[in-house]
C-alpha cells in the first residue's frame, strides 16, 4: 500500500526556532499637509507648536504655502516650526502620508501616489463611489477622523468638534438676537430687574451640553430635551446643577418652544437627523424668536431649516430667524485647528514610534477603529453597506 504524502516538506518537519516579538523599530514619517480648497474651509490639521513637536522627533513636514493663513498662522511660525514649505501642490500630494482636513476631492486624489497614507475627515453622507474606488485603485491605506476611538471609547475628533458647535451655537444666537432683521434686540446675561433669556436645547448629547454650559454661564434659563432619559441624566451630572429636563413629548416642547427665545437642535439619527420641531411648532414661535439647527447636516431637527453659508447665514420663516450653516466649528478656524492638532499630534508620534501605522493599528484599537481603506481594500462595513460593496475584516488582513 502506497504511502500518503505528507502536506509538509522535510524542511518544514524539521524542528524550527522559536519566533520571539522583537522590539518595535521607531519609523520615520514624512507628512504632506496641502492648503484646504473646500468652500469655507479655513482649518488646519497641525498648527506651528504641533510641528515643532514632530520636527523635534526626527520626521519632515511639507505644508503648502498660505495653508495655514486663514486659521491665524502664517508660513514664517510654520519655518520656524521647522516645516518645509512649498508653492508646489503636486509635491505635496507626493508625500508618503498626506493630512487633510477635508477629504481630498477626486482631481487631488488623483495626485497621490499609490500606497500612500491617507488621514483626514471621510463625510461618509458627502462621498460617491467613485472616491472609494480610485482609493482601491491607487492600494492607499486611509483613517477617518470620524471613526477613530480613544481609550474611554469616545470619539475624540467629532466630540472636539462638538465642542466647539455647542458654545459656538449659543455665541451665534447672541449676535442674532441683536444684528439679524427683525432680531428682537435681547441680551443674553441676567440683567437685575430683566426676565432672562428662555433658551430651549433639543438633544443631550456633547453639542447639547456645551449649548447648555454655555448659555447657563449667560445667566439664561434653559430647557433641556432628549428622548434619552440616561443622556438627560449624564447631562445634568456634568453640568452640576439641576435644570429642566424632560423627554420629547409634543405638548411639553410646544409649550418650551412657545415661550423660548432661542432654540438649538442637536440631534442626530443613523442617516438621517428625525425632524422634531414642525413647521406649525415653528409657527406658533415668538417673533425675532432665533433657531440654530445644529444637525443641519444630516437634514435637520427643524422641518422649516434651510442649509445656508458663513456669508449668507440666516433667512427668516414664520418671522423666525433660522441659521443653517453645517459646518460651525469652521467659523473659529483658529480654534477648530487647535483643537484637531491636540488629538493628532499624539497619534502621529505614536504611529512613528511603532514603526509605521501597520504597527500602530496592531497595538491601538480606536486607531485601528479609524481604518476604513488598508491597501486599497475596504475594511469598514458602513461604508459597504452604504454603497454595497464588498469589504475585509481588517483583523484577517494583520496579524
């Protein structure tokens, strides 16, 4: 009887040594920062004192001439910083590791060179297929901002931003009360012998807190509302004092809404934000009454809001004055830059000391979270199942 083959070559039977984790090698990043052509997009990803912490480990940063102008940073902090500065767009987008606040549009992923790294916002709502497909093309390893997790299991770049939103929203509803037509000249601030500033916040989420820490600080009176009793219960906690809270339940939000002289809606839903406050709700509004719809991105919580821009902010329905910019934190780019370079700066450092990304990722699971294309393959099921595609547990592809 013939012998069986065995599946193994005699090399392979032989007895091996033992493979042993060997000390992870420091890598060198060279990073590509170009000038933002999004419309109104005023941010950047590091700001001057990130660089000089990046430069100070050994790494390059190429930035674009003038990309940093409109945050408040000018190209002699960024040479200082010890940057290399450029006029040539193309050279930046040949970098090994590209940084972007938004996401490259198709014509500038054109200019990346395979198997580059890409790190910026993804906007999933805002992307076709064909962005995704030319990553695949072109084998690029890409993190979103928006999907990476740090250690409490929070999403540092989108909370940051949210930040930002909700004492922004509370700020904007003080101009217009003054500026806007038909604004019914109110001061946020508890005047002696003056009724304060009814504010009504729809959402208890990160925008709602800071909407809510911001115009308590104002001395107004606020009304908070969620359909989440755990949420309206965190809120509370961390604004330490108590305050009216309660569910989304119609007849309670008319009467709020009613009374109120600023409204904000943050909530958001899985595609789309559910509209909770109806055109009549909005009818029955005082007038000069002022609406900031947080969640204008993703539709709106408002039925009567229109997206509107930075230099056309406002328009008026029902003699109530709407603001529908989505993309609040840009107003304070300075700000915003700052704030997106806290969390970047770290994570860089830590992808340059594990060797390169791959390393990284193996060892941070929110940075790993935050991959959504490795090597020109998708590894992030919402994105395939928004565009029906295929995709890769990212954990079958490292090891």
């Amino acid at each position: 009887m013939a012998k069986p083959k065995s599946p193994f070559t005699k090399a392979q039977l032989l007895p091996q040594e033992e493979k042993l984790e060997i000390a992870r090698q420091k890598g060198e990043l060279f990073i590509g920062i170009p000038k933002e052509t999004y419309f109104q997009e005023k941010r950047i990803c590091l700001t001057p004192d990130a660089v000089t912490a990046i430069t100070a480990n050994g790494h390059k940063v190429l930035i674009e001439n003038g990309a940093g102008e409109e945050a408040g940073f000018s190209d002699q902090e960024y040479n200082d910083a010890g940057a290399i500065l450029t006029n040539d767009t193309k050279k930046v987008f040949g970098c090994p590791m590209i940084l972007k606040v938004e996401p490259p549009t198709l014509e500038e992923l054109e200019l990346i060179k395979p198997k580059t790294v890409l790190i910026s916002a993804l906007q999933l709502k805002t992307r076709q297929q064909s962005y995704f497909d030319t990553l695949s093309k072109k084998k690029i390893t890409a993190l979103a901002f928006e999907f990476i997790k740090d250690e409490d299991h929070s999403y540092p770049a989108v909370k940051a931003l949210s930040e930002i939103a909700g004492t922004a929203a509370i700020l904007i509803a003080s101009e217009l009360m003054v500026n806007a037509k038909k604004g019914n000249g109110l001061l946020f601030g508890n005047i002696s012998g003056v009724p304060p500033v009814e504010v009504v916040v729809i959402g208890a989420g990160t925008v709602g807190q800071f909407a809510v820490r911001s115009a308590l600080g104002l001395g107004a009176n606020v009304k908070v509302f969620d359909s989440s009793i755990t949420k309206l219960r965190k809120l509370q906690t961390h604004v330490g004092r108590t305050l009216y809270t309660s569910t989304i339940q119609p007849k309670n939000l008319l009467k709020a809404l009613r009374r109120c002289d600023v409204a904000i809606g943050a909530v958001r839903g899985q595609n789309r934000s559910p509209i909770i406050v109806t055109k009549t709700m909005v009818e029955n509004m005082k007038r000069g009454a002022v609406i900031i719809d947080v969640s204008v991105d993703m539709g709106g919580c408002f039925e009567t809001t229109e997206m509107t821009t930075h230099d056309k902010p406002t328009h008026i329905k029902y003699d109530v004055i709407h603001y529908g910019v989505p993309n609040i934190p840009a107003r304070y780019p300075k700000t915003a830059s700052i704030s997106i370079s806290n969390i970047f700066t770290p994570y860089l450092l830590e992808i340059a000391e594990s060797g390169g990304l791959e390393n990284a990722i193996r060892y941070d699971q929110g940075l790993k979270n935050g991959l959504y294309f490795y090597r020109g393959i998708l590894t992030n099921k919402a994105i395939a199942d928004w565009f029906d595609m295929g995709y890769s547990d990212i954990n079958l592809l490292i090891f």
